[in-house]
C-alpha cells in the first residue's frame, strides 16, 4: 500500500531538519526520509567538532543533528522513516512518488535535502586522515589550526582559492602536485599574500599531517587542505528531471528564491542546492525551503 504523506523531506541531516521544523510547526503532516550519511560524519569520527554556527559553535556534529532530531519528533504530526529514497517519479496527478527499499510514498510536496558525496584526490594516505587533520573548508577548521604550517594539496584550479585565502589562518604552502599550473598574474597574488609554492610531487601523507614529497623531504603541517570534487548522493533529483548546475566543485541542483527545482512541487536545500556550504548555511536553506514549500500550497 502506498503511503500518502502531504510533506516528504528526502534527508534528515541539518537542512532536512530545518525544512521538516518549519512544516511541523504549520501543523502540517511531514514524513522525513534518512539514510543516516551525514557529510560531515567524517568530523565526528575524529572526534572533533563543528565550528562557525551560533550557539552550536565547538559541538560534536553528531551532537547537534541529534538534538535536532529529538526536536523535530517532538511533534505528533512528523513521521521518520529510515533508508534511502529512490525509484521517484511524477505520477499522473501531480504528486511526487517515490520508494524507501519496499515501502512506497506519494507526496504533495517533496524538499530534497539529499546532500553530496566528496571525492577525495588519489594521494595515498589523504582519505584516511579526511575530517581529522584534512579539510576542505577554512571557516570550519582553519582556527583550530593555531595559525601554524598550513599546506593545500592542489586537486582543481579551486586550489588557488584556498592558497589566496588561508594566509589568514596561518603560514601558507600550496604543494602543486602536477594538477594546478598557476600563471603569472596567480603567482604574483600569491606571493603578496606570502603563500609559498611548492612543485615537487606529493607522494604520499603521513603522520598527522606529514607531506611526504617525491625527492625525499618531509614537510610537516598542523593541517591540510583540498579540494574535493562533489556528486549528488541521491539519484531522485536526476530522476524528477531537476535542472543542475555545474558549480566548481561539482553539480548541483538549481533552486530559486524559496529554493524552488525546476520541477514543480519539488524543493532542494542544503549542500544539494548550492556550489558549496556548512551547517549554518544548510540550517538556513532548510529554512527557506520549508517556507517555500509550504506557501506553495496557497500562493
């Protein structure tokens, strides 16, 4: 039998929770759809902590989207369902059906708070040390670093991005690694902002935070950075007809003012719906994406 939901959130994660609060609290009838893969899992595994969102600033991530959670159950009117949504589609009346392993679900309004995976560059001992001493985002983790040795191993050209960047943070070497070939002009902007250029090859990361280069020399750092490259975690954008647009670090699915898709009826929000995000910034589409959907109903 077909379950009929008026709201399904397609991910339970920091924007999956914000959109359902919203919908909760328009006393509507919300199903929330969770495959428990959170992005930032990685963090919590090393054991440190999210940083930049008010009041949240120094919590275990994991802590955070529990509390959220517990919240959102609070209210009689929100269901969860554990698993991963697939098989969706536009049935004949407009709805928006989709499946959770054998359970099927049609809903007037769906919000895809699906989020991306990370695909880490090929350097042996990076993925191992991903969250823990390897980031990819200053404002989340370059504080914790004590303005000490800071290097960028270079995936993508968005490597200039951070070695402009991080000189705030702390001293500076953006390590090439035969993937980025900064011109003059970039080279000129990068030493005004004292970051050092490193050509030699990485041939592999050790220790907490030990580059290991292809002619012997070890450089030692308080942390790394890079720059993943991002797909959707979910097919069911793809498989609604969502328009996309490619951002620098990946696709991801095009919104509107209210976070509105292409496909009517079908909001997006979080890291899914924009070229790059935190907590905060999730929380706050989620937000937006709960208003949206909701006012979509009347207006």
């Amino acid at each position: 039998m077909q379950m009929q939901i008026d709201f399904a959130v397609i991910g339970g994660s920091f924007a999956g929770l914000s959109a359902a609060l919203q919908l909760a609290r328009a006393r509507r009838q919300v199903l929330v759809v969770d495959g428990g893969q959170r992005r930032n899992r990685f963090v919590d595994a090393a054991g440190l902590q999210s940083h930049g969102f008010l009041t949240q600033d120094g919590r275990a991530p994991a802590d955070i989207a529990a509390d959220g959670r517990a919240q959102l159950l609070r209210y009689p009117n929100v269901q969860w369902l554990d698993g991963t949504a697939d098989d969706a589609r536009i049935e004949a009346n407009g709805r928006l059906a989709f499946r959770v392993g054998d359970r099927a679900v049609s809903a007037g309004r769906l919000i895809l708070a699906t989020g991306v995976r990370d695909e880490l560059p090929p350097v042996p001992g990076l993925a191992e040390r991903w969250g823990s001493s390897i980031f990819h985002c200053p404002y989340c983790h370059g504080y914790e670093l004590e303005a000490g040795d800071i290097g960028i191993i270079a995936a993508t050209p968005m490597a200039h991005h951070h070695a402009v960047m991080l000189p705030d943070w702390g001293r500076v070497t953006l390590f090439l690694n035969g993937v980025y070939a900064p011109g003059d002009a970039e080279l000129a902007e990068l030493a005004k902002r004292g970051t050092r250029v490193e050509a030699t090859p990485v041939v592999r990361i050790e220790g907490k935070a030990d580059v290991v280069l292809a002619d012997g020399r070890v450089l030692r750092m308080a942390g790394l950075f890079t720059q993943p490259s991002t797909s959707p975690a979910s097919p069911v954008a793809e498989q609604l007809g969502c328009a996309m647009v490619e951002g620098p670090m990946g696709p991801f699915i095009q919104v509107g003012p209210t976070q509105e898709t292409s496909v009517p009826h079908v909001f997006a929000c979080g890291d899914a719906a924009r070229a790059a995000g935190n907590v905060a910034l999730a929380v706050g589409d989620g937000v937006m994406a709960g208003f949206g959907a909701h006012r979509s109903t009347m207006f």
